[in-house]
C-alpha cells in the first residue's frame, strides 16, 4: 500500500490540511490513478486510490 508520513516538527495542521486536500484533489480528477499506473498495473492502481 502507499502513504505519506507528514512531520508535525516542519508540516502545522494547516500544511497537513492542504497535503490532504490536494491528494483528495488528486483521487477525484483521477492524476493520482494515472501516477500509480506509472508503477503498478491498473487493477492496483484502482485498489491503492481506495485508500
């Protein structure tokens, strides 16, 4: 599975906000299923975009 890790000690919950509504971004317009295609097949390309 894929994740990210955000440092409190560089990233306020403000930063940590805008990550998770760009990857939220990312998922809804599918460029974050076409990154994973790059690396993966696109069955788990699907699974991963799940999470």
């Amino acid at each position: 599975t894929f994740g990210m890790l955000l440092s409190r000690a560089t990233i306020n919950e403000e930063g940590a906000k805008r990550w998770r509504d760009m990857v939220n971004a990312f998922r809804k317009d599918g460029t974050l299923k076409r990154l994973y295609e790059r690396l993966y097949t696109s069955e788990e390309a699907e699974q991963f975009q799940r999470y």
